[in-house]
C-alpha cells in the first residue's frame, strides 16, 4: 500500500509539474490575415487545443494586422492573394510583430508554379502552408513554423524544378514527391517526427521524453517506418530520410536559381 501511495504521489507530482510548465509557457498569437471563413473555426479550435499557449486570431485585411494585440504575434499566416500587401507593409509589420515569423496559406489549395516563385522572391514569407493536408500534417507544420523554421511544401519544390505543374495530390503530398521520396512521404506526421530524431543520432529513450510518449510506442512506430520505407533497420531508414531532405533542397536551391 505504502508503495502504491509513493507511486500515485509521484505520478501527481510529474504531472503537477508538466502541468505547471505548460501553464508557464508564455502566451503567443498567432494571426491569420485572410478572408472571414477561409480557415475554419474547427481548425482554429484544434490549433490552441494543440498548443495551450496559443490564442489564435484572424483580420480581414493588412491594416488590421498592423496594429498591438493581446500578446506577441509568433506566427503570422497570410493568404497568398494578400502577399503583396503584406510586403507592402512590412516595415510596419516587422516593427510591431518583430518575433513574427511570415508565412502565406494556400486557403483553396490552388498553389501553382508563379504564386511558389513569388514567394521565394519575397523577403519577408518564410514559408508556404497549403490547406488541403491533414489535421497533424497541419498541426506539425505549424509547430515547425511556432518554432522559427521554414516550411514548403516538397511536391512545390521539386516540380517547380522541373518546370512542370504540380501533380494532382493526396492529403498535400504529390504523387512525385511521393516517388523521389522513397517512401518518406507516406509517413504520417509522428512518424515523421520520430524519424528526424533517429536521423540526428537520438536513441529512444530521448525520443520519448521529447514527445512525451513511452518507449514502446517509440518502438512501435519506429517499426512502422521501416515497414513503409522497405529499409532493413532504423540506420537505413534514417539515411533515406536524411536523401530525402537533401533532394528537397537541392530542389529549392535549383528553383530559386532560375527565378
């Protein structure tokens, strides 16, 4: 009895603690500059469910952007038709949202080859986030972004290279990007994020305490990775993800060469 009490204590006090460091997390905005409807309340709900620390807002125009909100905007997801407004107005944005990071959002998944060209020209978009991916493909890209990195989408980059037209999708990744990846790009989002950590050398144990998962689902996963990727252990399957990242940037490079 006495060791079970230890135990329910310990249990009470680890989660205290995880509980009270996600209550000191500082609170952050992350706002949307697009038209009332374009990104749904259910999706707005789900992004600060995701992230406690998070109040998500949205603007209609440019001018409503550039004004002090509540806490310091993060994030800041612009529709691609009002990119040049944006850029229009990015002294003042970059002065009162200097922590803010600059992304555009595709709110009907139409991205095309001139809009992916424009936005590697601008100086201040960082990143590209198409609407037309799933829920954790959406919420892991916005962590990404939370975090201070660039995101854009692969099959953008590498048929931009190309000189072609993107190819029809499935939940945001084409059917190319699907082939030149090996099989990465079927991964889910956790998938995806276990395999990055097994590609920068992390052992298990660290992966689940980054993910707040045990070890054995660790395992499990890990073991799901290898099965879609066809690799022979966890080495071979961080080497095609580590393949995969290269082409991807050899793409972007190659791109932003020729525009």
């Amino acid at each position: 009895m006495a060791l079970r009490n230890v135990a329910e204590r310990g249990e009470i006090g680890a989660g205290a603690f995880a509980y009270g460091k996600r209550r000191a997390e500082p609170r952050r905005v992350i706002l949307i500059v697009s038209s009332a409807g374009s990104v749904s309340e259910r999706l707005i709900e789900a992004t600060e469910r995701e992230f406690p620390w998070v109040l998500v807002e949205q603007v209609d125009d440019v001018d409503a952007a550039c004004r002090a909100f509540s806490h310091p905007v993060s994030l800041l997801l612009v529709d691609i038709g009002l990119m040049k407004d944006v850029e229009g107005a990015s002294t003042r944005i970059l002065r009162l949202h200097p922590q803010s990071l600059t992304a555009v959002i595709e709110p009907h998944g139409h991205g095309q080859n001139s809009s992916f060209a424009e936005v590697l020209r601008s100086p201040l978009v960082r990143g590209m986030l198409p609407m037309n991916v799933k829920l954790d493909v959406w919420l892991s890209v916005i962590r990404l972004m939370l975090c201070g990195g660039a995101y854009f989408p692969p099959e953008l980059m590498l048929q931009a290279s190309r000189g072609g037209p993107p190819l029809p999708s499935h939940n945001g990744v084409s059917a190319g990007a699907r082939i030149e990846g090996d099989g990465v790009a079927e991964l889910t989002a956790r998938e995806l994020q276990i395999l990055e950590m097994v590609s920068r050398g992390l052992q298990n144990k660290l992966i689940a305490a980054e993910f707040r998962l045990s070890e054995h689902t660790v395992k499990i996963h890990l073991h799901n990775i290898i099965t879609k990727l066809g690799a022979h252990n966890r080495t071979e399957a961080a080497a095609r993800y580590r393949n995969f990242q290269d082409r991807k940037s050899s793409a972007l490079r190659e791109f932003r060469s020729t525009i």
